[in-house]
C-alpha cells in the first residue's frame, strides 16, 4: 500500500475512533440524563452512529485541523557526517496547532571545493561508520507499521462482514420454506392498512414455519403461521401495522447498515451500544405507528400472545421483527395500555437541524489524528538547522587503498512454472441435490468445514452444519449423521436439517430414529417428518408413539407422516386427535375423517361446528359433507342458519348436489 495512502488511512481511522467515542458516549449519557421520547432518541442514536464517520471525512476533505490534533509522521537523519544519523526519529515542532513527529531528511550541503574524491569518500564512511559504531538499520519498519495497521483493520473489516453476509444467508435459508400469504381476509386487511395510512412501500406478505415472530424483510412481511389462525381480525391487524411502520421508517435497512458498521469498526464496542439504541427505538416507535392505526390494546394483546410462542430467537442477526427483544416486552405493553405510545410525535425538523449543527461543530472544534501526507503545502517548515559537512582527513596515496571489492551475484534462475493444483482437492464436481439443483462443492473446503464440525465453539460448529447442508458433498453425511448427537441442540438441528438437503436415497434413517427422544421439540417433529419422507416404514411404530408427544407440532408431524406412509390409523387415534388442543392438530384430523369416511367421527365433527377456529369449522363441515349419513345430512341442515359463512355455504352447496334434506 501507497505510504501517503496508509498514513491518511490510519489517521482518518484514529480520528474516527476518537469522534465516534465521543459523540456515542455523549448519547449514552444524553439520554441517561434526559428522559426523552423515542423520536428524540431514534435521532440522536443514529447521528452518533454515524457522525463519527461524517466529522472524520470532513476533517479530511476540507483539511481541517484543530487545535491538538496529532500528526502521524516518522523518518530518519541520512547526514553521515551528523552523528545523530543513525535511525532515530527526530522530534520537530511543527507548529499549526499540532504536535507529533516530523521528518527531516536532508543531505549535507558542502561546497565544491570541499568535495572530496570517491575514494576519499569512501574512506570517510567507513572510518564514521567504525567510530559510530554497528551501523544503523534504516528506520523501513516504523515506516511501513501505517501500511500494515491499515491492511490489518482492512483484512478484519472484510472478514467481519463477511461474517455478517453469512449469518444473513442463514436467516434467509431458515425462512426458505415461506410461501404467500393466500388468505384473503389477511392480504385485504394489510392492502386497507396501506391505503388508509398512505404507506408507499410495496409488500410481499408470507408465512414461515420456521419463526415464532414476525419479521420485516424490506419489501417484505413474513409472519408465523401461527398467527394466521391463532390471532383475531384486530390483533392480526395490530401486527401488520407494525411491520407495516418497520418497512415505511426504513428499519430493515438501518439495521443492517448498523450491524455492517458494527463489524467494519470493530474497534469501537461502542458501536454496539448505538446498535441496540437504534434497535429498541424502532420497536418504539413502529409501536406508536401501529397503535394510531390500529389501536394500542389490539396491539398489546399480539404482542403478549406471540411472546408464548417464542422459546428461543432462531434468526442469530438484529432484525427488524415484532417480539424479538423479549426484554423490552414489558416496556412496550405497559406503554401500549398506558396511552403512552398512541401520541402523535412532533416535527422531526428541530431534532435533524440540532443533530447537523453537532456533527458541524464536531468537525470544526475536535481534535483529530492527521497523516504525513497532509502537512505539505501547509507551509510547515522543518526545524532549520546548519549544513552538516564532511570531516577532513589527510589524503593518502590512492594505491594504498584496497581495491573496491566487487559482490558476486548467483545468477538468476529461470522462473519455475507453477506446480499443478492437486485434482482431488482443488476440482468442482456437480452434485445432484434433493430439489434437482446442481450444486458445486470444492473437496478441500467441504474437508475444511467438516473439521469445524469439532470446534469448540458451538455457534461454529452450528454454522459449519449449515454450510454443509448448503454444499450437500456426500463426503459429509457421516460427519453429519455424528453431529446429530453433539451437546448443542442448535448443533443437532442444525446438522439434522443439513441431512435432510441430501439425496434421500444417500441419508440414513438411523439419526432420525434416535433424534425420536431428543428434549428439543423441534428437532423431535423433523425427525419425524423426515422418517415419512424417508419412507421408513419400519418406524411406523415408533412414529405411532409420537402422537402422544406433549408438544403440538411433534404430534401433527407423527400424523402427517404416518398418512404419508399410508400406514394404518387406529380410529381411535384420530377421535383423540379431534379433541386435541392444538389447531392444526383438529384441521388434519377432521380432513382425515372426510378423506377416509370415518363414520364414527360424526359426533366429533358435528361438535366442532361450533369450535373457536374458524378453519376448524369449514373443515369439520367438508368432512360431514362427504360422510352423507343421516346424522350429518341433518347436522348439515341446521347449518344452513349457521353463524359462520363458510359454514353456511358448505352446506348450501351440499344440499345444492341434490341431497335430500
């Protein structure tokens, strides 16, 4: 790297450590002292976020330097006649305010006349550089320490928002299953939102398996099916409107642009700090959007109910989510029921012209670091001091002298050509993945990754089963099937998902079976899901248990995969699922009992006419639909008069078939 260009570099660095330090820490306090709203504080987190960026550049660009500022600069005295000339830095006063090193690198200034021969010249050195002593190393150290400072910060910056882009990808593979949003009663409620509100940001609305809390993407709302079916009109709206505010005011893209900062600077802890202000007032005020559109107890009661769905954050990066930040949970509530965030903020004018007027007295009042390359033509001059001559000496005869010894140079080889690249590790090959994609894997960094399979870090060892599931090399199943049984359960999930990336007919069935008794839920119900897509019909058994797993989704999964097994179903068994308490649980049940025409499940079906969810009793209405006994046919005449309209056009259309009533 250019010297000039590492001494800027580095200063411009220094000088942003020391804005940014201050202009943080001065927040922290600020709004330590001064109980503000989250307006005030949304905009005073990101000027100090970002001023220490804006103060150092501008300091740079127009030159700027205040009083104090500190001049990077070093060189060596090259007089040999000067009997400090021996690689050490001298300390100039510079002047200008500042105070730091100087280079003063002159050669001596001698007249003609006093020129001596080359060869007394070279008797001169030598018989200074006996008298001096060892002879000086020239000082290339201390001048490439900027070049390497800022290659260092340069090499740790990339790699910690490489780090970053990766753990997004991850969060993007988590969601992968998301699908649109079909419901009409949803999609038309968040189209009326952004009409009423005269919100311009178009959004895609999904639903994701895979999170307990919903997200805004930019340009996008992924919810939790849950929410789907377990939240009322009002409170499904009240969620909307707040992602709805998260994509208007933009957070998707400031918090990234903070973790991004973050990671860039990560010299500066404070940053996390501004991070997470930045992070909380925007849960705030998206709060305050949501609760004057939709209202503040529909709110609260969406966020309390999607705090029980949440047991642990699976997204690993800041978001701009509804309850990822369960410690602010209770703030926001207690806000929310207290009228608190149903205030219409001010004008943000005063708050932007107060925060430009900092940075504009930040940039010309700070103290800063500056580079060597800065002080030309700053009419600084080095200190002044006399010309340095040669010493004399008496002449000597010049065959006295030894004759000049020449070096002996080995001559240059010719350049080797460049070894070939080992072809096991180094060539691709395609892959065929479990979705038909091809898929290039390189045998040396799947090798690499699978060592990390063993860290003893568990969030690498969980990120190196991701990137494995991502690679799907055949080469990592074994490390994969091993992994299921590591003392993480984000390792074992993680390594359990991987599996299931793989061709089905390479991926054993033993890590699934024994994932059967596991205490994470979630890993419990994909094993089970995966031992049906597997086609393991000889843990049929074993699945049958599972329907009597205390947790929801495990259940639901044991009977998905036994149907998809086509394996026999006791009626028993799905009378109980009928009366289970989960939702999902009763839809697929009831869809079991139409499919099968389980005549026995009448009494159970008629009942759930009347069931809280209101796909529930659609579908218990379908499944009587096609039993066509006497029971159903007259459960299905009172529902002509039925309080629920998808109730009461089933049985238009059933008796509309020519069924007798």
């Amino acid at each position: 790297m250019n010297t000039a260009l590492a001494s800027g570099t580095l200063a411009w660095l220094l000088t942003y450590a020391l804005h940014s330090t201050v202009l943080i820490g001065g927040a922290w306090l600020l709004l330590r002292r001064w109980r503000t709203t989250p307006a005030v504080a949304d905009v005073v987190w990101k000027t100090a976020l970002l001023g220490g960026i804006l103060t150092a550049t501008a300091q740079n660009v127009i030159d700027r330097r205040p009083a104090g500022t500190f001049v990077l600069d070093r060189s060596t005295v090259v007089n040999a006649g000067d009997p400090r000339a021996t690689g050490e830095a001298v300390l100039g006063d510079i002047g200008a305010g500042g105070t730091g090193f100087r280079a003063d690198a002159r050669a001596s200034v001698m007249s003609p006349a006093e020129s001596p021969s080359p060869v007394d010249a070279l008797a001169s050195v030598e018989r200074s550089s006996q008298l001096a002593g060892p002879k000086p190393v020239a000082d290339a150290s201390a001048a490439g320490l900027p070049a390497a400072l800022a290659l260092t910060w340069l090499s740790l910056a990339l790699l910690g928002i490489l780090w970053y882009a990766g753990r997004r990808l991850i969060l993007v593979g988590r969601l992968g299953d998301r699908r649109p949003v079909v419901d009409g009663a949803t999609l038309g409620m968040l189209e009326t939102l952004r009409r009423d509100t005269g919100a311009r940001s178009r959004v895609r609305l999904t639903s994701s398996t895979a999170i307990s809390s919903p997200v805004a993407l930019g340009g996008e709302i992924c919810l939790p099916d849950a929410a789907l079916v377990e939240l009322d009109q009002a409170a499904r709206r009240a969620m909307l409107a707040h992602e709805l505010a998260h994509l208007e005011r933009r957070d998707p893209q400031w918090l990234a642009l903070a973790c991004v900062l973050e990671r860039a600077f990560f010299f500066q802890p404070l940053n996390r700090l501004a991070r997470r202000g930045v992070q909380e007032n925007a849960e705030y005020l998206a709060d305050e959007w949501a609760a004057r559109h939709s209202g503040g107890v529909s709110l609260a009661k969406a966020l309390v109910k999607v705090a029980e769905w949440i047991q642990a954050s699976p997204l690993g990066v800041p978001v701009a989510g509804f309850a990822e930040e369960r410690s602010q949970l209770t703030v926001r509530v207690t806000r929310l029921l207290d009228g608190a965030a149903s205030v219409r903020p001010r004008s943000r004018a005063a708050m932007f012209a107060a925060a430009a007027a900092a940075l504009m007295l930040m940039a010309a009042f700070a103290p800063g670091v500056a580079g060597a390359a800065r002080l030309q033509g700053q009419g600084v001059a080095p200190p002044s001091r006399p010309p340095v001559a040669l010493p004399p000496r008496a002449s000597a005869p010049r065959a006295a002298l030894p004759p000049e010894p020449r070096a002996v140079l080995p001559p240059i080889a010719p350049m080797a050509p460049m070894a070939p690249m080992a072809a096991a590790a180094r060539l691709p090959f395609d892959l065929g993945g479990s979705d038909g994609r091809k898929v290039t894997a390189d045998t040396g960094i799947v090798r690499a990754v699978m060592a990390r399979l063993r860290d003893d870090d568990a969030e690498v060892r969980r990120a190196a089963a991701d990137a494995l599931g991502r690679m799907r090399h055949p080469m990592a199943i074994d490390a994969l099937v091993a992994a299921v049984s590591d003392s993480s359960s984000e390792v074992s999930r993680a390594a359990l998902y991987a599996l299931g990336n793989f061709d089905r007919s390479r991926v054993p069935v033993a890590p699934f079976r024994r994932a059967l008794a596991h205490e994470d839920p979630e890993i419990r119900s994909h094993a089970v899901r995966m031992l049906g897509e597997l086609r393991d019909r000889a843990s049929i058994a074993s699945i049958s248990r599972m329907l009597a797993d205390t947790n929801a989704d495990v259940r639901m999964a044991a009977m998905q995969s036994l149907m998809e097994l086509e394996a026999p179903i006791g009626e028993d068994v799905i009378l109980r699922a009928l009366e289970d308490r989960a939702e999902e649980m009763r839809l697929l049940a009831a869809s079991f009992a139409g499919d099968r025409q389980l005549v026995v499940a009448v009494p159970h079906l008629i009942r759930m006419l009347d069931d809280r969810s209101g796909s529930v009793r659609e579908t218990a209405a379908q499944a009587l639909s096609e039993m066509r006994t006497d029971a159903s046919t007259a459960a299905l005449r009172r529902a002509l008069t039925h309080k629920d309209p998808a109730v009461r056009r089933i049985a238009v259309e059933y008796f509309g078939e020519g069924v007798d009533p």
